[in-house]
C-alpha cells in the first residue's frame, strides 16, 4: 500500500478500524504514529468523539501547508526580498517524491507576478536534517562566486508554521516518548527496525478524545497530540543518510528549468550535456569549497528549449553536499550519495572527494547506457535495479567484480 501526503500537505491523518477495533494514525516526515488501540462496541463515546473530530478539522489542523496560498483559482506562494515582498505564482507541480517519510522533495514550476516575459522560476520544498548546512545558502555562495553550469540561486528560506519550523516542535508538538511498541504486535521494537514502520502506543496524549471534541470547530486541534519520531532506516530509499531525530522544513527557489539529461533527444545531446554537467562540477571546486556529493541521474539537467534562458545543462540538489574541508561529515557514517551512482571508494566509507563524484559520472553515464533509449524511454527491467537497495560493501565488490577486466564489462553491459 502506498500511502501519499497531498502535495502541499504537512502530514497525513487517519484512522483505521480492524472489526471493532480502532486506532489513529498520523503519518508525517519521521514516519508513522498511532494511538492505541480501542474497541469501539466498548467505547461508543470515544469513536463517536474520534470520528466527529475528523470531520470539524480544518485545512489548518488536517496540515495543510499555510504558507501556500490559492486565490482567483491560482496558487501561490509570498516571499520576502530586500525588504520587498513578491508573489511566486504556481504554475504545475514538477515532481513529488511519493514517499511520505524522508526529505519529500517537492517541486514547483512557477514565475514571479507582474514580470511580464513570466521568466520560470522552480520552487523545491524538502524535510532537511537539521545538522546539515542550508542547501539556499551552499547554493548561493556558488552563484556569488560564478560556478557555472549550476543551478542559479534566487531566494531561500526556513518555512515557519506557527513559529515553528520542524517536525518535533511544529508537527509532534515536542511529545518526547522513549519507548517504541509495535502497533500490531503490542511488543517492544527497536527504533532501528529497517522496512517497517516502528509506532507507539499513545494513550498519555489521545487518552480522553471526548474531552477533545467539546468545542467543535477547535475539538479537532485535539489531534494535535503527536507520537514520537523514529529513526528512519535508508534501506527503502536509494540514499544513504543517518537517522537524524527531526526534520526542518526548508524552501529554495531557482532559476533554472530544465529536464533530466537521459530525457535528451539524441545521444550526442546526451553526451553534451554530461561533459557541461561535469564543467559545472569542476566550475565549482574551483570557485568554492563545496562538494555536491551525489552525482545521479535525477541531479543532472539540460535544456534544448531556444526560449529557456537557463544553461545547457545544469546541475542540480545539494541536499546533500559538503563542505571539502569538514572536520567531519555528518553523521556517523561517511557515505552520501545514491547507492547506484556512488564510486566504489565511496561505498566502502572513504572520506568524500570530488574524485568519487567525478566517478560517479560514470556510472551514470553506464546507467543511462543500460535502462534508457535514445529517446529517454525506459527499458525493460534489468539486473542492475537493485543496485539501488544492495548492502553498500557488496555493492561496492559487484562494482569492483564489473570493472576489472575490460572485456567482461563490455559483455556485462552489452
């Protein structure tokens, strides 16, 4: 089951109900939480209050993002520059991660109000760890500085709600609850677990629901109760991360619109475009000292629009990218990127150099090889999918094994 927060939503509430058996759930960037369970032939006035509660909440308490605004059938979002206010207008949604824990990356194509030639910008919305450097702020230093080739910083911004800014403080409402209980076991489990969804019973913060659908209207702020975060496990996603305990809502906004590079309409378009993306990462390691880190396919963009003032090819994300004279990278394990795309060094937890990233290149460029057409369609599925899921030492090894002897690789990837 694939379970999707609405594109501008902050969380996703529900319930579920087993025979007579009902629990609570609200799904956010840390993952699930759950109330515990009751019967609902034994306790008629709690569900009565639980379903009541859902149906007075408002766009606010069902989490609606307020800092994205609709009027005259547009949406649109306010920002503050030099002391000016603007108005982004929404033009279509680009891409949403369809994960509901992790950063959830959200983009936007939009432009700026009153500006004539409607010039596209592109909004990113994302759940950043709050140890990581700000991605607005690595972005506008390479602006500042000239790196080409990169995407071009506009603006960026924390994105309070409430006067608050992360999961804990805005969306769980600081509950602090150590112990983890399976939901459907009722035993303990470690915050660890990889592939399932840890929860924990919560009747301390939705114990008396009735007392919470008194006031109608305001009955459904009641939810606001949230249940403890999780430590998240990157074993479902391609990325590899530590398990901060909290996200920060963070927005930035480019200038540059473009496609994915395997999209390219020929193959020399193509291989264009990758020697422009490798122009702008060399572009900045000269004029910064940042890092991007994870070189894949779905960070490295072109653009064969005539009427697109945007690079040729560009490169995008850096969600992820470090600074190259760090004392130490963030979190207890050296190793960033995407599993598919990371050199073999990288994959074994060698500290991160601009090299692994130059590497990387290559393996995108062997991927695109194997799983896209000339046209940007798709192939047919292939061994090298799991790639993205494999352990990072073994998939270092089948690297290595691949790479070895030049006539091997030729047949492995014929």
């Amino acid at each position: 089951m694939q379970i999707n927060i609405p594109t501008h939503g902050l969380t996703l509430r529900g319930f579920t109900l087993c025979g007579s058996i009902m629990r609570l759930w609200e799904f956010d960037r840390l993952g699930g939480i759950v109330s515990s369970p009751f019967d609902i032939n034994k306790e008629g006035l709690r569900f009565i209050s639980a379903v009541l509660g859902y149906f007075w909440m408002n766009e606010e308490q069902l989490r609606f993002d307020p800092t994205i605004l609709e009027s005259d059938g547009k949406r649109y979002i306010e920002i503050t520059q030099n002391n000016k206010t603007e108005w982004l207008v929404i033009i279509k949604l680009i891409k949403r991660h369809s994960s509901v824990a992790g950063r959830a990356t959200t983009t936007w194509k939009a432009y700026l109000d009153g500006d004539k030639s409607k010039m596209v910008l592109v909004i990113k919305d994302s759940w950043q760890y709050p140890e990581r450097e700000e991605e607005g702020e690595l972005l506008r230093e390479a602006t500042e500085k000239g790196a080409v080739n990169m995407a071009r910083y506009y603006h960026h911004e924390t994105i309070h709600v409430g006067g608050k800014d992360d999961i804990n403080g805005n969306v769980r409402k600081e509950l602090a609850i150590k112990k983890v209980t399976d939901a459907f076991l009722h035993t303990p489990a470690a915050i660890t677990t990889e592939g399932a969804m840890p929860t924990q019973s919560t009747s301390e913060a939705l114990a008396d629901i009735r007392s919470r659908s008194s006031a109608r209207k305001t009955s459904s702020g009641s939810f606001n109760a949230p249940l403890p975060p999780y430590k998240r496990s990157c074993s479902t996603s391609p990325h590899i991360c530590s398990g901060s305990l909290n996200r920060v809502h963070r927005r930035i906004i480019v200038h540059n619109y473009g496609k994915h590079i395997y999209k390219a309409s020929s193959q020399v378009a193509m291989l264009t475009a990758l020697e422009g993306n490798i122009k702008g990462h060399e572009s900045l390691c000269d004029s910064t000292t940042i890092i991007q880190s994870n070189v894949s396919i779905g960070n490295l963009m072109m653009n064969e629009e005539k009427n697109n003032p945007s690079w040729q090819s560009f490169i995008i994300d850096f969600d992820q990218a470090i600074r190259e004279n760090r004392e130490s990278p963030f979190g207890a394990s050296s190793k960033t990127g995407t599993r598919a795309f990371m050199a073999i060094g990288a994959l074994y937890g060698e500290e991160h150099t601009f090299m692994h990233d130059l590497e990387s290149f290559f393996w995108v460029l062997i991927w695109i090889c194997i799983h896209y057409t000339h046209l940007g369609q798709a192939r047919e599925a292939t061994d090298f999918k799991f790639w993205n899921y494999e352990n990072t030492t073994k998939l270092a090894k089948i690297k290595q094994g691949m790479v070895v002897h030049k006539g091997d690789f030729i047949k492995e990837i014929s």
